[in-house]
C-alpha cells in the first residue's frame, strides 16, 4: 500500500535517491521493486559498521552482498564510508561510467 502511494506520486520519469544503511534485506528489496517499476534507483548507503567482533564482521559481510546483489541488478550504490560523501560519489560515478 505505502508503495503504491509512493510510486503514484513519482514522476514517470522520476529518478529515486535512496538514502539507507542496507542492514537487513527490506531496504534493497524495496529498491527493486522501486527499479522494476522504471525508475532509476540509486542506494547511497553509509556504513554503518565496524571491523572487530564476529557480529560487525557478519553484518558487513551482509551489507556487502546487498550492495553487489543491488549493482548485479543494475541499480546504483554508493557505498559511503570513511570518505567524503562527494569522494564516496566521485568513486561511485567512475564505476558507473565504465
């Protein structure tokens, strides 16, 4: 229901910036099917984890796969970590245009 809202109130040519940590597997699904809807979706999702115990290691290992199950699907991501945001996009951008 949200989703449908959402989508009537996009533009048909609309392009959606997603802002999200990407921590579990609600964000990204949303994503495609924001995508599989014709909108260009891009994920900018900052990092919210660490290096250390064996859950933070897990839940990058986790982010990580969304984030390639994401760009394998042709949406964007913007993996943001300790870089600027504008280093993050200028990265991003040049693996885009490739």
């Amino acid at each position: 229901l949200w989703l449908r809202r959402f989508r009537r109130r996009l533009p048909a040519d609309a392009q959606v910036l997603f802002f999200t940590p990407l921590v579990d597997d609600t964000a990204a699904t949303l994503a495609r099917r924001i995508d599989a809807h014709g909108h260009l979706v891009t994920v900018l999702s900052p990092d919210p984890t660490a290096t250390g115990t064996v859950g933070q290691r897990l839940t990058t290992f986790e982010r990580r796969q969304r984030l390639r199950s994401l760009r394998s699907g042709g949406i964007r991501a913007v993996e943001w970590g300790d870089d600027s945001f504008p280093v993050a996009v200028a990265a991003a951008t040049r693996r885009w245009s490739r």
